[in-house]
C-alpha cells in the first residue's frame, strides 16, 4: 500500500492520489521530475518514495536487482486468450499483461473485431471456456476475470457485436456489454488528457486488465497537419505510449491499439506503411499486421516482436468475431451461462 511508505505522510499522500499515482507499483514507476511537477512534491522528497517503492516491490516487479530465479517469477505473467487458437500460438499463447499490441491493417481488416472480442476474452475466467475448433479439435480460451476499457476515437465500437460474441463464449451478453467501461474521444487534445489524467483512476476503480484505444493516430494524422508540426506531434505519442507502458506495468494490464496503413511512396518496401512512423514501432512491444484476403477470410501476421518468429496465420471474421475455421468457435459444452469469477 501506498501509505506503507517510510515517511509518507496524509498530506503526500493526497498529492500522489490527486496526481493519479494511486499504487506502490504506479509510484515505483515514476520518474521524479516529471512526479514533481504533476504532484508539486520536492523532488528530492518524492525521489526518496520512488526508490523506497522500488525496494518494497523489488520481489514483485524486479525494478532492483534480484537473482535470476526470481526473474523468471517476474516475467511470468498472466495470459489470456485472443479466442482464436491459431492467433494465440503466433502470439506465444495469448496476450501478456504488461505488454503492448499493436494491430494494423486497412480498413475492413479485423482491428475493431479483435478488439471487442479481446474485451469479452479478457473477462472470462482464468480456467477458460472451452470451444469447438475443428472436427475433433477443441481449445480452451482462457480470461482473465476482469473488465475493460475502451477509447474510441472512430466512434466504431458496437455492443451487438460484443453481445453476439460474449453469447458464443457462454456468457451473459449484457454482464459483458456493462464491463466495458467507454470513452468517446473527440480530438487529440481529449486524448492526452484521458490517458495522462483519468486512466490511472479508472484502471484503480475497475481493476480492469484491457486498455483498448482503437485507433491512437486517427485525431493527431487529423489535427497536425504539416511537416512542421511533426515533432511535436510524434513527441506526444510516444509520451502516450510511454504512459500505457507504465500503466500495463503498474496494473499487470494489457494494451491494444489499432492503427491503419497508408500508402508507402517509396519504391522499396511493401506497398503499405504504418501510419504514425517508426515512433509506434518502438513503443508497441508487438506489431500485429491484419489482412482481408477474400470472403470473411483474412491473415493476421507477427511483426517487429521481440522473441517471437514472423509467423502467419488464417483467421475468419465473421458474425460471431474472430474464428480458426468458418463455422466454428462457439462452446464445446454449450451449457455454462456465467461470466465466471474474478482473477
Ligand atoms: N456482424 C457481423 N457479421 C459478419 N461480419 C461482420 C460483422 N461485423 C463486422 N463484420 C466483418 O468485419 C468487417 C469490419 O471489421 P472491423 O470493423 O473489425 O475492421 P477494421 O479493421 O476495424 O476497419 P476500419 O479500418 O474501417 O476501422 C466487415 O467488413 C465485415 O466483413
Ligand atoms: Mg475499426
């Protein structure tokens, strides 16, 4: 707990709480310049909280030295499933708390899909469901028992949709539906101040362990127009990206963001490039890229991951989500209806 603290106080404690900084884990993360100016603490005094947060968490977060057995305790964190078997293997098993996703591809190509059915994976229960994938094949989909969030800059989310896939994951559509916690977002400026401002409130108030913004660029490639607003413009993502990092972090969360591709005018190279440039790349811990191929087929592709090969693999998108094969992925045995317990 915060308040356990050597030193810290009622009065610095509500300067940390009013800042956001909510969490011994929110608290070991910071830097103190920039916690000094957020909160109005001295910096010596809040750089003394930061390191004592760091070595009350040290067994937890390794954000001191530990032996490496320990590490190997830190760095196994709890994965849920996308829902869709071959995806999740491509991925190493399912989407990591603590890691960032990013999924692009043109329109059309299943960004907005993987996301409303990551909302719904995300709250089944750690043991999982498990569904029909083949003739004689099943998968289990394993959750995390928790909520979501969801910032919406394309004004594309759809409860139907979530409520058809939370149906075929033998949960309570509407129970599913509530569990979203939703922000429409009007511009850039409305953005920054959501992810720098409310989000350590609502991931402290919800516990939930899914951040969705789908997408992050759209309102910037909007709003700074020109080359010279371009720094400037690339400076504040990647500060948002930093601060989804930290929160992923401090609240053994995952993140999604979606992005789109536009045309690459140069010879080389694929015809298509990731909007935001190469900023994205670097913060995003995995680039997933999503392609229609025809029908409701479509691929989905690994790319720049850290310990993962390029792989690819087929997926189809449909009026149930995301599935392994036409026709398949809903409960192996229909009979389940809750929304099962929490982490
Ligand atoms: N209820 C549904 N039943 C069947 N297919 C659907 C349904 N809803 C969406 N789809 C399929 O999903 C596609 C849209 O996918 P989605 O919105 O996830 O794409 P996107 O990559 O987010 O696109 P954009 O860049 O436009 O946001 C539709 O074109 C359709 O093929
Ligand atoms: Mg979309």
């Amino acid at each position: 707990m915060l308040k356990d603290v050597n030193g810290l106080g009622p009065k610095s404690l509500q300067k940390l709480q009013d800042a956001g900084i909510l969490t011994l884990e929110a608290l070991a993360i910071q830097d103190p310049k920039v916690m000094a100016d957020r909160t109005g603490l001295p910096e010596s005094t809040g750089n003394r909280f930061i390191t004592e947060a760091r070595l009350m968490l040290k067994e937890k977060m390794a954000l001191d030295f530990v032996p490496g057995s320990i590490a190997a305790k830190v760095l196994d964190v709890p994965i849920f499933s996308t829902g869709v078997a071959g995806l999740d293997k491509i991925l190493g098993g399912g989407l990591r708390a603590g890691a960032i996703y990013e999924f692009v591809g043109p329109a059309r190509s299943g960004k907005t899909s993987v996301c409303c059915q990551c909302c719904v994976t995300v709250q089944l229960p750690p043991d999982g469901r498990t569904i029909q994938i083949g003739k004689d094949e099943e998968y289990t989909v394993h959750g995390r028992g928790g909520p979501a969030i969801w910032l919406d800059t394309e004004k594309t989310f759809r409860p139907d949709r979530v409520s058809r896939i939370a149906e075929r994951f033998g949960m309570d559509p509407n129970m599913a539906v509530e569990s979203i916690n939703y922000v429409k977002v009007v511009n850039a400026h409305h953005l920054r101040w959501l992810i720098e401002e409310r989000l350590p409130f609502v991931l402290d108030a919800t516990n939930a362990k899914l951040i969705v913004v789908d997408s992050l660029i759209r309102h910037f490639g909007a709003e700074f127009i020109g080359r010279e607003t371009l720094a400037r413009r690339q400076q504040i993502i990647s500060r948002l990206l930093q601060l989804l990092i930290e929160y992923a972090d401090a609240y053994q969360a995952v993140v999604i963001f979606t992005n789109q591709v536009r045309a690459n005018p140069s010879p080389f190279g694929s015809p298509t490039k990731e909007a935001g440039g190469n900023i994205l790349a670097y913060g995003s811990t995995y680039r997933i890229r999503l392609r229609p191929i025809k029908g409701e087929e479509r691929r989905a592709t690994i790319r720049d991951a850290p310990d993962l090969p390029e792989e690819e693999v087929t997926y189809y998108l449909t009026d149930i989500g995301l599935v392994d094969k036409n026709g398949l992925g809903t409960l192996a045995n229909p009979t389940s209806t809750d929304n099962g317990d929490t982490e």
